[in-house]
C-alpha cells in the first residue's frame, strides 16, 4: 500500500513540459491584451499628430503674416504700451507664445521684435529660454513616435550614421543649432530618430541659440527709428533688411567652429583610448 500511495503521489506530481506549457501559455497574451497593445502603439504618434497639424492650420490660415515686423510697425505702440502696464505678465505669456510657435520660421522675427519690446538682454534671454522649451517639446513628441528608428536598422548604413551622429551628439546639434540656414524645427525632430539622450538635446539647444539671439534681439533694440522710417517712406521693413552681411558671416564662422569641433574630436578619438 505504501508503494502505491508513493506511486500515486509521484504521477500527481507536476511534469517539467506541464510547467513550460502552462507558463507559455500564460505568457501568451490573451484577446483583450492583443487589442491594447496595437493601441497603445498608435497613442504615441498623437503628440506629434498635433504639433503638423497646429503647424498645417497655421500656414492655411495665413497665421504668418501677422508674425512680421510689417504688423509689428503696426502695433508697436499697443504693444509697448501693454508691456509697460504688464511688467511680469507680458514676459511670461511672450515666452509662452514664442515657445509654441517656435515650430514656425519666424524665429528670427519673434526674437527681433523680443529685443524691441523687452531691451537686448532680456529679450534675448526670453527668446532662448522660449526656444529651449519649445524645441524639448518638439524633441519629446518625435522621440515618442521615432525614438531610435535609424538604430534599430542594425547593420545597415542609417544604422552606423546614427552611430556615428551618438558618439558626438552635442557637437552635431551644436553646429546644426548655430547654422542660420537650418530651420529649427528641423534641428529639433532630427534628432529623436537617434538615440539622444535629453539632456544633451537640451545642453546642446541652450548654446545653441544664444549667438543667434543675442544678435538679433540686438537689432530689435534699435528698431523704432527704422520702422518709423519704413512707414514714413511707405515700405515694409522686413528681416533681410536688418540682418548684415557681418552677422550671417558671424553665425556661419560659429558653425564652422563646432563641426571642426567635432571633426577633431572624431580623429583623435581612437588615439586617446
């Protein structure tokens, strides 16, 4: 009897392929999960989703025309007004506004008419600290929907360009922040298709934008009298009028600074290890 109570209680015991098929089969995802998960991956192009079609809705309904220093000659005197009556405020919902319309290629003008309403300084601090945020969120919403798209291609060429753009991630969006010519909305999504880590998209962005900045908020310090001059010869004064020769040339010698930056660093790189 003992034998075969022993017996019994041996076959009952549970069987190694029983455990692995009953974990795989909890593993397995039931209906209901199956029907999450492609939702969840579909909730992650939302962010991006909005900022096109803010910027798609802006473009159609002419939005940009009222970003100009045409309409800030305008309004000039509204506008300083309200900033004198509104010391804390103004500032806060300017910085605001920038920050959300950053997106848009009128950086140089919002920073322009910064520098006119708030000083040189201040405006150029409000313009830089507008952009950072407003470039992090852009960087944020593409990193949700593409985050790491070119490095996952393993063993392929977008896969080692990424690699290569990662090992020196702050100089490349450094030069690419400085160079005028390179829309910053492009400088801000490029980035999220690698894997770089926020930080440095952030430190990177800072620098970035403060030659361009400064400078140009230093042009909208000294704007009245031209645009007083605009409007008593009847002309618009546009961006091109304002910004010399020696101020682009200045910009591109500082992009031109940190890619050798970062070519230096490339070929000594293996020598320093």
């Amino acid at each position: 009897m003992w034998r075969h109570a022993r017996k019994t209680r041996y076959n009952d015991w549970p069987r190694p392929e029983n455990i692995m098929t009953k974990q795989v089969a909890l593993d397995e995802p039931g209906d209901d999960e199956a029907k999450i998960r492609p939702r969840k991956a579909y909730w992650r192009f939302v962010p991006i989703g909005i900022l096109i079609a803010g910027l798609t809705l802006a473009y159609s309904m002419g939005w940009l025309d009222h970003l100009s220093l045409a309409a800030l000659g305008e309004t000039r005197e509204t506008l300083k007004q309200i900033v004198l009556d509104n010391p804390v405020l103004a500032p806060a919902i300017f910085v605001l506004f920038y920050a959300v319309v950053v997106s848009l290629p009128a950086g140089a003008v919002l920073t322009i008419i910064s520098g006119f309403l708030f000083g040189w300084l201040a405006g150029a601090l409000y313009a830089v600290v507008a952009a950072t945020i407003g470039g992090t969120v852009m960087f944020l919403a593409a990193r949700m929907a593409f985050g790491g798209f070119l490095k996952n291609r393993s063993a392929t060429t977008p896969a080692q360009f990424a690699k290569a753009f990662e090992e020196d991630a702050f100089s490349y969006l450094l030069a690419m922040r400085i160079a005028p010519f390179i829309p910053f909305f492009i400088v801000s999504i490029t980035p999220a298709f690698f894997n770089v880590r926020l930080k440095t998209f952030l430190a990177a962005t800072l620098i970035g934008v403060l030659p361009g900045a400064f400078a140009y908020a230093w042009l909208g310090h000294g704007l009245d009298s031209l645009l007083v001059a605009a409007e008593a010869s009847g002309r618009e004064l546009t961006v091109s009028d304002l910004v010399t020769p020696e101020i682009t040339i200045a910009l591109l010698a500082l992009t031109l600074v940190a890619v050798l930056a970062a070519i230096v660093r490339k070929v000594r790189g293996p020598q320093m290890s």
